[in-house]
C-alpha cells in the first residue's frame, strides 16, 4: 500500500514476517542478504513497517532462540 506525506512524497507500508526476521538474524555473523533488506527497510524513511504487539513478540522469541545480537537494531520499540 502507498500513501502520500503532505509534502507528496509518498511512503510504502510493508508488513515483515517471521520467515524475513528468521532469514535476516539466523547466522548471526553472516550478513545476509535478507538482513540487508531488513535494515534497508528500517532505516529508510520512504518506508513505514507495519506489525502489532504479537508479531514483535514472535520475533523477539525467535531472536532469543537464535541468539541474535541484531535484535536491538531490528526490534526498535
């Protein structure tokens, strides 16, 4: 889905799910190309991630599991 800002830019909404997260912080010292597009996603402003409560606490199990050290940069509340 696409919006427009009031400047008439306009923001793309995505919805990542487990299966991205999983992919993107499994290895935790390869740098992945999901990773990648993970962190392409949050730190561009072109960009809105959509979620609820749920789906962050299924992926905060799954960095636990996983051990991940990207979970602070991915997992921003």
């Amino acid at each position: 889905m696409t919006l427009k800002k009031k400047s008439g830019k306009s923001i793309r909404r995505f919805l990542v799910n487990e299966n991205l997260f999983i992919a993107a912080i499994k290895n935790p010292k390869k740098e992945t190309a999901s990773l990648r597009l993970l962190l392409k996603l949050i730190d561009n402003t072109a960009f809105v991630l959509i979620g609820n409560e749920f789906l962050v606490m299924e992926m905060e199990k799954y960095a636990q599991v996983f051990e991940s050290k990207r979970r602070k940069e991915i997992l921003i509340f």
